[in-house]
C-alpha cells in the first residue's frame, strides 16, 4: 500500500521549509529515487551488505515465552535492540550516511532526542569517514548521557542547545539552521520520518528492513502473517519500519503505542502538553518542514512535549503515519509514565531483555489490554509481534530515579546501591 | 510585470530606495513595541516588517529567536497582533512576517479547518499590506497567493542565494511586492561585514521588474549604502535593531531612551540607502 504521491500523504507530507533549502531538498530527491529508488551504483547492494557486517542484520524474531504465557497468545520481538549501538537507529543513519557519501556531501549533522539516532549516526560516520555534528537539547543531553559518551567517544561534536525546554524540537529546529547556514557541503541526517519530503519516504525506507525481516520471519516461525503488530510511536521511524511491509497485509492490525505521558490534557495556558501523544490528541498543522499531526495550542504555537522517554519526547509525529491513522490503517493508542516504567522491570525480569523506554510503551499496551488486570476480549489476536525498537541501558538512570520517585510496584529494591536518592 | 496588489507598497519603493525595518511585535511588551516602531517610522523607515512569534522560528538566528522568546513571554498571540497593527499610529506600509502554521490556523474554530484565508482576511481588516513567510516555498504557497490576490495584499518570497534558474522563475512567477533577497546563507543575524552573495544574487535579479530589498546581516549605514549602490531597491534590517531593543532590556532602561536610539539608528541607515542611491544613479547615468 504505497500512499505516497509528490511527497505528500493524503493531506499530509510536503516541504514547508526556508528558501535557501530547497534546493539542497531538490537534490536530495534526486539522490534519492536514483540511488534508493533505483539501486544506481549498486548502492542499496552496498546498503544491505554493511547492514549485514556493521549492523549485525539480520536480527532475530523471538518468542518471548513468559509473556506469551502471561497474555494467553503466542508473543514474539522483534529484536532490533540487538542492531549495533542498540537500536532500530542505525538502519536509518547508516543509509543515510552512505547517501551523502554517494552525493559527495562532506559534512553531516544531525538532531538528537535520546541520544540513539546521534549515536547511531555518529558511528556511521566514523565508519564511513565523514565529519559529524550531533544537536541535543541540554535536557536530553542530561538524561541520557551514556550516549553523549559514545558520540564523543567516536568522534563526533556534540553541540547543546539551550533554548526553550532543550529537547528533540529545539535540537531538530538548530540542526534546520544549520543545514540552512551550510547546505552546500553537508548533509541533514534527520534521525525519523519527519521533516520536509523526501525525508519521511526515505526514512521508511531505510527502516523497513524490520518488517521485511520480521515478515519472513514469522510466516517461517508460526507459519502465517501476525494477527497484530505493536510498536511503539514517537516520531514514528520504528514504527513506520515495523509496518511498511505489512500495511497491504489488510488482516493484520497494526499498533503505533504513544507516550501518554503522565495525563493527556494540555495546558493552554502554560503551552505544555504533559504527554507526546500527538496522533491520539494533536491535531492538523505544519511543523519542521512538513504538514501532519501535531501538539498545538488553538493559534498554532507549537507546545511543550513530555514523556518519561526521551526518544519519544515530541510534538509532531511523521506525516505517513499520521495518514495512516486518519485513513482507519493504523490504531493510535498510548501508555502513560507509570505503566511504561512498569513494562520496562517486567521484561527486564522475565525475560532478562532491557527494554528502552520507547519500546517498553508498546509493551505497556500489551499489559494494558491483556494483561492479568485489563477486561475481557481484547483486538490483539492470538499472534502479536511486539517492535522492540532498542535496548535499555541509555534509561538506567532515568530509570532507577524516576522508579523511586513514583513507586513502580514491581521495580526492585535499589536504595542500597544508589543511597536512597533523596 | 510582476503583481504589485497593494498601491502603497509600491509606492514605498517607488521614490527611490526604502529602508526596511523589522521588529517583533510585542517585544518586550505591547506599549514599548509601540513606541519602538513609531521611531523607526520618525527615522525614515519606508516600509516596516512586522514579526508575529512563532514558537519554532525556524530561519532566525539567536538575536531574533530572543527577541520572539520575549513577546511570546509579554502574551503575543495572532489576535493581539492584529490590534496591535491596528493602533500604531503610523503612515508606511507594514508587512507582517511569520511562519505558515500560525497563517494556517487562525480562524480554525470558527471554520472548522485550517487554511490561511481567515489570517489575510483579519491582516486586510486592519492595515495590513503584505505578508513574508519563511517556512513557505513556492510550491506550497497556492492557498495563500490566493487568499492574498483576493484581499489585495501581497506575497513576498525569499531568494536565497542558492536560489537559481527553474526555482527562480517559479518563484518570480509568484512574487509580489517585493522579492526578499537573503544576502547570505544562514539564518538572520547582523554581521559585520557585506556579503559578496548579494552582488550575485542581485546580478541573478536584475532582468526581474519587481523591487528587490535586500536583508539578512545588514547593521550600518555604511553596508546600507553599499548594498543600494550595488542595486538593490531596498535595504531590511532586523537584528541590528532587535540588539538595542535587547540591549534596553537588559539594562532596564525608559522606553523612551530605547525609542530615541532606535531612531537614531534608523535615520543611519535610512542616510546610507540615500548616498547608496546616488552613487547607484550616478552609475546609471554613466551607462
């Protein structure tokens, strides 16, 4: 089900950025029907290879055998937390990378929320040899400065932007301005399928690596296609990678789990939505260079995103999966914090697998809707396939801080290790 | 000929080059906003730029982003701005620049859906003359180049200076009032020097019968001078002016102090564009 014409979705998509942009845009587009759309130079070929050698691809779909018992149905994952760096995130950064290398670009930079997506990138680019600037809010880059570390440690600059709240907006807004200042030696490796067109195709792109593997291996595992598949939703790359290949699937229902944050209603006044839930809860309008789903106040100001996670902390949400939502395709639902923390010790536990935050919210549904305490006849299916878009060990701090602060019921005892943290 | 649908528009440009101005309305509150662009209109500004906040100014650089974090934080919303614009008591066009989601969804409550007719429709309503949007290309201008033709007001569009050939033809065809020549790449900013970019882009211009202002790091008479002689219809300047609005608030001092410096920096850098057109004439003369 392609839905894509002239880089919109529906009413969605578009390139609503500065002049001096568009045409490093229009090159783009170019690089990227020939080199991705048409495997021009072997370049997809070589694509594939590094994802197998560098990445570690394929990675494997699991069942998870205490879960599957737990919800009473066959409970696989996707293991992208197994790809190099930790994540779904490499699948895109390294394409991209390799893109601009294509083009000649000699500088890349790039926004990041988490960390992942810069981390990601920063690898790539010592990998392929090519400069590397990384933008993260000052507030990301305190709550997850393991992958600060790893940036650094692979050479990249990493470069803190104090304005507003210091997160994935303020960092996607100053890499904008940066491209605009620089746009003739370097490439934007955007880090989800946000942004101006041919962004939010190319990204899926990249990323649908998952669910093409996942596809396969299912049929393989269980013999038939999944009855549902969860992922979670931030700005929506895991997601849209999750789905790609299944979106023809009409039988096979697909879920984007959002951050619910800690309560789905918004603060006019103060200009803070305390969730990311922009498909349950945004609507219509244009942000970062592209029209979709977004968390606004009545006139248009873009509002203060939140969740306990800082790879799904953000007020848009990609175009195509926005589309997907309004054209009745993909179920947008969310799960808050406390329910996100809890999913994150669970699978930790029973399964001995450290989810990240972002991934523990699609888990948080399956708990929510199947778990021991949720109502009868659930939608799910007797075959779910969970994305598990990364692992955890960018959270532990956060993790361990924000369990002791709100009381997660099954979080272990950690006070003797981190001196009760009051 | 390129449209021209606001008369005093191109009037401002017609006796000779204009001083553009720009400022954030509502920065740092409604009254000495006020007061600030009343100045610069006693030191000769021919057209003033007015900025409406947006949360996410995407082509600004810090000086400007500051200066929107101050009127979002003094309550700048669409609707004040429009009363805003209403009150001023001056006699030049004002052109209002933003960014296209608050043009896109003003009115949504009572329409029902967004679109950027209801945002020209209140701009025409009190005064309005024309209107720059930085995050709309060409390409996905239609509906408001619409809106726009209907009320009469003009749509100005950036040059930047990667702009060239198709892109620029598609952007002239759409232009009106005048084309926003980006001096530099970047974002806004005053430097302190003039950028060899402009010359090009200007040359790029030249055939085009539509004033061209010139903006992005222009701060002294003398750049002024220097970009008018070089061709240019009109000098913007923003940043510069934003530092001593910034610099009053940082100091704490009387609206007053701040207006009077402003008009004296405007009748600088309205001077500059009057010797950059004689030597500019003077040239012409010459050839």
């Amino acid at each position: 089900m392609s839905t894509e014409t002239d880089g919109k979705f529906g009413e969605y998509g578009g390139q609503y950025v500065p002049e001096a942009l568009m045409p490093a845009i229009e090159e783009l587009e170019d690089a990227y029907e020939r080199y991705v759309l048409e495997n021009e130079d072997g370049f997809m070929d070589e694509f594939r290879r590094r994802l197998r050698e560098f990445g570690g691809r394929p990675t494997s779909l699991q069942r998870v055998d205490r879960l599957s018992e737990r919800y009473d149905r066959e409970v696989y994952l996707k293991r992208e937390d197994l790809v190099h760096g930790g994540a779904h995130k490499l699948n895109n950064a390294l394409g991209q990378v390799l893109l601009a290398k294509y083009m000649g670009k000699e500088r890349i930079i790039a926004e990041t929320g988490a960390g992942q997506h810069g981390t990601a990138t920063a690898m790539a680019c010592a990998h392929l040899d090519l400069d590397c600037e990384v933008y993260m809010g000052h507030h990301d880059i305190n709550r997850q400065r393991p992958n600060v570390f790893r940036m650094r440690i692979n050479g990249a600059e990493v470069n803190p932007v104090t304005v507003g709240r210091g997160t994935l907006k303020e960092a996607i807004s100053e890499t904008l301005r940066d491209w605009a200042t620089n746009v003739e030696d370097t490439h934007y490796v955007i880090g989800s399928v946000v942004g101006p067109h041919p962004f939010p195709a190319m990204v899926r792109d990249f990323q649908s690596v998952i669910s093409e593997e996942a596809r396969e291996q299912i049929r393989e595992r269980a013999g038939r296609l999944p009855d549902s598949v969860l992922a979670c939703a931030g700005g929506g790359s895991n997601t849209m990678g999750a789905f790609a290949e299944f979106t023809d699937d009409r039988d096979v229902s697909l879920v984007a789990v959002e951050a619910g944050g800690s309560s789905l209603d918004v603060d006019e006044d103060r200009g803070v939505a305390p969730n990311s839930a922009s498909l349950s809860t945004g609507t219509e309008g244009v942000l970062h260079g592209a029209r979709t789903r977004v968390l606004q106040d009545t006139d248009g100001q873009i509002m203060e995103s939140h969740s306990v996670s800082a790879g799904l902390d953000y007020a848009g949400v990609g175009p195509e999966l926005a589309h997907l939502v309004d054209a009745g395709r993909v179920t947008a639902v969310n799960v808050d914090d406390d329910d996100a923390l809890e999913a994150f010790h669970r699978l930790s536990q029973t399964e001995g697998i450290i989810p990240a935050l972002e991934s523990a919210h699609a888990l948080g549904y399956l708990e929510a809707v199947a778990g021991p305490d949720a109502d009868e006849g659930d939608e799910l299916g007797d075959l779910v396939v969970v994305n598990l878009s990364g692992r955890g060990d960018k959270d532990l701090e956060t993790v361990i801080e924000e369990t002791h602060e709100r009381g997660i019921a099954n979080a272990p005892d950690m006070d003797v290790f981190t001196g009760g943290l009051q | 000929m390129t449209r021209a649908n606001s008369r005093a528009l191109a009037e401002a440009f017609a006796d000779g080059p204009a001083f553009v101005p720009y400022l954030v309305a509502g920065d740092p509150d409604c009254e000495s906003s006020k007061a600030y662009v009343e100045a610069l209109v006693r030191g000769g500004a021919d057209v003033v730029e007015l900025g409406l906040p947006f949360s996410e100014p995407i082509a600004e650089g810090p000086t400007i982003q500051s200066a929107i974090a101050r009127a979002l934080e003094s309550g700048m919303t669409p609707e004040r701005f429009f009363e805003f614009v209403a009150d001023l008591d001056v006699d030049v066009p004002l052109v209002c620049m933003t960014y296209y989601n608050l043009v896109y969804q003003y009115g949504r409550e009572e329409t029902g859906e967004p679109g950027p007719e209801p945002f020209v429709r209140r701009a025409a309503e009190v005064g309005i003359e024309g209107f720059v949007v930085p995050d709309l290309p060409a390409e996905e201008a239609g509906p408001l180049r619409d809106a726009c033709d209907e009320y009469g007001l003009d749509l100005v569009f950036v040059v930047a200076p990667t702009t060239r050939g198709e892109r620029l033809e598609r952007i002239m065809e759409q232009v009106s009032g005048y084309v926003y020549v980006q001096a530099r790449l970047g974002t806004t900013g005053a430097r302190s020097d003039v950028s060899r970019a402009t010359d090009e882009s200007l040359d790029r211009l030249r055939e085009y019968d539509v004033p061209k202002a010139v903006g992005f790091g222009i701060s002294t008479g003398d750049h002024a001078e220097r970009i008018v002689a070089g061709g240019a219809d009109g000098v913007i300047v923003g940043s510069a002016l934003i530092d001593v609005v910034a610099d009053g608030v940082e100091n704490d001092d009387p609206t007053a102090e701040v207006a009077a410096r402003l008009e004296e920096k405007a009748r600088e850098l309205k001077a500059g564009t009057r010797r950059g057109a004689t030597a500019s004439g003077a040239r012409s003369e010459r050839t």
